[in-house]
C-alpha cells in the first residue's frame, strides 16, 4: 500500500506525461509496431490527438503488471513438468 501511495507522489511530480509510441518504444523496449498490436486488439488504453496516439505513462505502467511474472510459480511449474515427464 505504501508503495502505491509512493508512485502517485512521484507522478504527481513528474506530471504523469503522455508518450508517443516512439517514446514508449524507448521506455519499454517495446517495439512500435508491437505497441500499436495490443492497442489495435483494445488491450492498451489510449488517446488519439491528431492522429497521434498517446498513452499515459502511468496507465502503461499498470497495464504492464498484468504481465509481471511469478518466479515461485514459474519454478513449480517447471519442477512440475518434469517431474510428470520423469513419471511417463
């Protein structure tokens, strides 16, 4: 809780800036085309001025904890497989 209340701040201070597909390219090493993909299937929120799509870097930021990957589990899965292709 304290950590969220933490980002807002720091949002609050940077004034939570809009980027263009470029610049979000550049801040998550994800390509453009890769970026206008998950906005094409309605899964990234948007705004569109001019023609020029923006995305509020901290709706990017939530909408990339969906993909947060949890190592423990990841692990237990693993072990899993294994463990059931050792059995057969």
């Amino acid at each position: 809780m304290e950590q969220g209340v933490q980002q807002k701040k720091n949002e609050m201070q940077l004034g939570d800036p809009y980027l263009d597909l470029r610049k979000l390219s550049g801040y998550s090493s994800l390509s453009v085309s890769t970026l206008r993909g998950y906005i094409k299937e309605g899964t990234l929120m948007y705004y569109k001025v001019k023609g020029k799509i923006l995305v509020r870097k901290s709706h990017f930021d939530q909408w990339m904890r969906q993909f947060e990957v949890d190592r423990k589990k990841d692990l237990d899965d693993l072990v899993d497989d294994v463990i059931s292709r050792v059995k057969h």
